[in-house]
C-alpha cells in the first residue's frame, strides 16, 4: 500500500511541470591585481583594532592591511 502511494507521488510530482530555476555561474575572466595567500600570526589587540577600523570605513581588512604594505614600502 505505502509502495502504491509513493509511486503516486513520484509520478505526480514528474507529470507537475513546475519551472526549474538554474543558476547561471560565470567565472571571472580578469582579476585587477595578481594575488597570493599568504598568511601570519597578529597580535589579538591588533586584529581587534583592524576589524572596528575596516567597519568604521565599511572596507574589508584586506584592503586596510595592502594598503598599510603599500604605504610602509613606498
């Protein structure tokens, strides 16, 4: 009886046909900057003042760490 009824689903749900929604995923042709993980310890009172500063300037704390390298070595 429970064989029968899920056959019924089955089939009721293949003969519904219901528009499939497909995400389109598109790679990226060209990055701006060439970039490498690279990774290292920081002080935790540091790492804390990094995250408040990229929230108070709503950038990421990637952008705020390149940007202080940039500057140092410039």
């Amino acid at each position: 009886m429970e064989n029968q009824n899920i056959n019924e689903l089955i089939n009721k749900a293949k003969s519904s046909n219901q528009k499939k929604v497909i995400q389109k995923i598109v790679p990226i042709l060209n990055k701006e900057v060439d970039e490498v993980q690279f990774s290292f310890y920081i002080e935790k009172e540091l790492l804390k003042k990094l995250k408040m500063k990229a929230l108070q300037n709503e950038t990421s704390m990637k952008f705020l760490v390149n940007d202080a390298i940039k500057q140092f070595l410039a």
